[in-house]
C-alpha cells in the first residue's frame, strides 16, 4: 500500500484553511486548488481574470517543481470561475502554461471562491 506524502513547498503562501498544498500517494500527486495568492505577502494578487489566472498557475507551478515535475504531469485540472464569461481569458493564459498533450479539464462556475478571488485551479499530477 502506498504512504500519504504531505508536500507544503517552502516557495507557496501559507494556505488558507486546514489542508495541505498537496499530497502525494505512490505515483500521483493530488493538489489542493489554488488561488492567485502572492506567495511572498500571502495577500490576494489584484488585477483582472488574466492577472489571476497567472498568479494560480505560478502557484500550481511552485508545487509541481517542489515535486520535480512540470505541467507535462498533470492529468486533470478542474477550473472555478466566478464568471464563465471570464472562460476565453482564462483560457488564453492558461494555454501558455498547458502547451501540448493537455490533460483531461473541467471548468465550473461558482458563486464565490476564498478570499474573493475570481479564478482558482486544482491539478492532478502523475511521476
């Protein structure tokens, strides 16, 4: 059976409830959903749709590099967005992190998401 790894990556804001950045099991990594938090203030990044979608996939990045891998990894990513019609915008980002061989995605609208960002992002990684 496969051990549970905590991974907190030493270059990620704090999280802002009780749960882990991600965790690890045998050959996947499971992250927790990020929001366009600043790692070096904590502090929500301002700015439009673009801006936040930038800074969640930086973060996204942070723990994938802590874990030695890349965007090529992941296998799924679920998308929150607080408005679809940000949809186009935050896929025009997006597609600069997630370049080929995309993986599996799903995109929600929701009615609110922490600290009053409009976008957060959670992957599914495999080593």
């Amino acid at each position: 059976m496969a051990t549970k790894q905590i991974i907190k990556p030493a270059k990620s804001a704090p999280a802002v409830g009780p749960y882990n950045h991600a965790v690890r099991v045998g050959d996947m990594l499971f992250c927790a959903g990020q929001i366009p938090l600043d790692p070096a203030t904590g502090n929500l990044v301002n700015g439009d749709i673009k801006a936040q979608t930038e800074r969640v996939l930086e973060n996204v990045k942070a723990i994938l590099e802590d874990q030695k891998l890349t965007f090529s990894n992941v296998v799924k990513s679920t998308v929150f967005l607080t408005n679809l019609a940000d949809f186009a915008s935050m896929n025009e980002i997006y597609a600069k992190y997630f370049t080929s061989d995309f993986p599996a995605r799903s995109t929600i609208q929701v009615a609110a998401l922490p600290k009053a960002a409009i976008v957060e992002i959670e992957v599914i990684a495999h080593f």
